[in-house]
C-alpha cells in the first residue's frame, strides 16, 4: 500500500463507507487542536490525541504507548486491526507522519496519509464537518514491531558505528547548536556523527515531495539501500516524517528513537552533544 492517498481517493472511500479517518493534529506551541477539530473537520473522522495516546509511565513527551493502550484506544475509536486507516492533519504534513508511524509500529499495515492533509482537503472543494461521530467500540489485536523504535542506550552504543546513520529531522539552527532548544532543561546541539535533514526540506506545498526527489535527497545525506537509518528529532514527531520519507522510497531498514533530543539533550545526562563551529567567526 503507498503510503499517501489524494483527496479525491479519500472521498470515494468514505461513501463506501470502507475507511476510517483520524485527525492527528498536534503543534508545539501548545496550539489546542482538538478545539479546532470540533469546529470542522473531514466526515466521519475521529481525533487522535498524540499526547492522550501516549506511554503516561515516562517522564519524555508523548512517547509510544504500549500495544495495550494503543489497543485500548483504537478499540473505543470503533478501529480495528484489519480497518483501512486514514490519517490527516491541519498543517499538511506533520505530526500526521507521527500517527502513521505508530500505526506501523503496532503492526497495522493498510494506513495512509491524507495527501497535503486538510488545506489539500479544503482546496478540493470537498465537505468538512462539525458533527462528532458516536464511534462502535470492538476490538484492536496490535502486533508491535519493536524493532521499528529504538531506545538511549541502543543508539548510544551506534554512534559512529559503520553501517548506521542518523538523521535529525529539527531546523539546522537547533542542530548547530545556534538556536536554543523550545523545551527547557535541554542543551543545544547534536549527537556525535549525526546528519542534519530538517523535515521542512522533505515537503512540498504540505506534503511529501515525489519519490525521485526524496530519494536524491536521502542519497545526498549519505543513506545508502543496505544502511539502517535512525530518525530522531525533538520529541519524536517530526522524526516521523524522514522515517515516512524512507518507507516512501523503499528503505525498509528504519529506527526512530523515540526520546529523541527531549531525552539526549537533557542537561542531567553525560550524553555526548556537539556544536557545530560558525563558518563565519568573529573577526
């Protein structure tokens, strides 16, 4: 299954009645979206709140649930394993590529994203809605894949290690070490042996650009077919999308590290951080 679906697709579907949407906006600026999805959304969606739907026992921002809670969820969503699942959000691409990702890491292969999200939705000229669908709650039979996530002490034993590349999906600024990080207690820069890739420079007017530019552009960043690439970013979102951008082009050996820098970064923790020197000192 590609991983993306036009609108014009999505809207067929729904008249048959053989998908289930979910709205997987989220923002980082604390932007209340499921406010928004009460005022209009795509028909019959559903919301899926990255934060509810999260591993509560971690201290880290929005880390995967567990296959129970995921479960759970996906059960009082009316979702079942075997359901063709659709996901979108307000900003084109964004933190939906996080929803999809953990649909796959619960084994739920027939998942898409809505391509160009919303704004592609609306710019169609197809139906938005209010209404707040009473979902049939059943039953969800997850099959995590762990070896689709990784943890602090696999990627630290990784670093620099042939075979293995990292790239880190947070605006260059961050990754230098020039900007400071969003969330306090974090120290600026990156992982020793880490590839700067900014998500931004994977999308096209909200959504992914096509397979043959995202595979030069992946080559350009030195993945090669028989590496295993591990996506990290801040919290785990926008991580996502590189790894969506892999899955796009065929890459099967793919790692997201779910505490991302929210983990590393922490001022409490020996891991190693690198700046990278200003090209232009001051004189």
């Amino acid at each position: 299954m590609t991983t993306q679906i036009e609108p014009g697709c999505l809207n067929a579907l729904i008249e048959k009645q053989a998908v289930k949407i979910l709205d997987g906006s989220w923002a980082l600026d604390g932007t209340d979206m499921h406010a928004l999805f009460r005022q209009d959304h795509i028909p019959s969606a559903q919301f899926f709140d990255l934060e509810a739907i999260s591993d509560h026992t971690s201290a880290l921002p929005h880390m995967a649930p567990s296959a129970r809670q995921f479960a759970e969820a996906m059960g009082a969503m009316g979702i079942s394993e075997s359901d063709h699942v659709v996901i979108y959000d307000r900003q084109g691409l964004f933190s939906a590529a996080r929803v999809w990702w953990t649909f796959k890491l619960m084994g739920h292969d027939k998942v898409q994203i809505l391509r160009g999200g919303l704004p592609a939705w609306k710019a169609a000229g197809l139906q938005v809605s209010a209404d707040i669908i009473t979902p049939v709650p059943t039953n969800y039979s997850p099959q995590r894949r762990d070896e689709k996530v990784m943890n602090l002490r696999e990627l630290y034993n990784h670093l620099n290690e042939t075979g293995y590349t990292i790239l880190d999906a947070r605006p260059k600024a961050r990754f230098d070490g020039s900007a400071p990080e969003p969330r306090a207690g974090l120290r600026s820069g990156h992982m020793p042996g880490s590839r700067s890739l900014p998500f931004a420079e994977l999308i096209r007017e909200g959504a992914l650009k096509p397979r043959a530019e995202l595979s030069e552009i992946l080559q350009a960043h030195g993945v090669h077919e028989t590496d295993t690439v591990i996506t990290t970013c801040g919290s785990g979102v926008t991580a996502a999308i590189i790894s969506l951008a892999l899955h796009e082009t065929g890459h099967t050996s793919a790692l997201l590290y779910d505490g991302s820098w929210a983990e590393w970064g922490q001022e409490a923790l020996d891991t190693p951080v690198v700046k990278t020197e200003s090209e232009c000192p001051d004189l």
